[in-house]
C-alpha cells in the first residue's frame, strides 16, 4: 500500500465505535491519539463515579481542546518571534 493511500481505521473512545479515514502513513499517529484520550476517558470513568459518560467525553474533548488551544497560540507566538529574527538578520534591517 503506498503512504499517501487512504484506510479505514476503526477506532474505540469510551465504548464508541468511530471510524476514521486516513492516509495510511498516519495509522501508528491515529492509534496514539486513539490511546491517550481512551486512557484519559477510562482514568476519568473510575474517578468520577456520578458523572455519566457524556459529561465524561465532554470532560476529555475540553482537555484536549484546552491542549490544542495552548500549542496554537504557542507556534504563533513562536513564528513571530521566528519572523523578527528574519527581519533582523537582514541586511535592511541589521546594524
């Protein structure tokens, strides 16, 4: 199968059943993602007996929202910061 070939990949989150189409070379990646936010889903089950499982996966997509949020605005901040050493370093612009 080539890399850039797509598959079906199914996957499990809470007891859901999710299937994912994705390029073939991103299955190993889905399968991490797939096991970090079961793990978090099946870590929060046991802790927090009264909540049901919505509150649950509602509690995991904020957490993972919450991570994504931060990187983005973290590789903003970093491609400016990339873009002012550019600028400085050119000869316009430099000392």
């Amino acid at each position: 199968m080539n890399d850039s070939e797509n598959i079906k990949m199914n996957l499990n989150i809470g007891g859901q059943r999710i299937v994912q189409t994705v390029p073939f070379r991103n299955q190993d990646f889905v399968r991490d993602v797939e096991k970090e936010v079961d793990n978090l889903y099946s870590k929060w089950r046991k802790e927090f007996h009264s909540k049901t499982d919505r509150e649950i996966l509602a509690m995991v997509a904020y957490r993972f929202a919450s991570f994504y949020c931060e990187l983005k605005d973290q590789y903003a901040k970093a491609a400016a910061l990339a873009d002012e050493c550019i600028l400085a370093a050119e000869p316009d612009h430099g000392s």
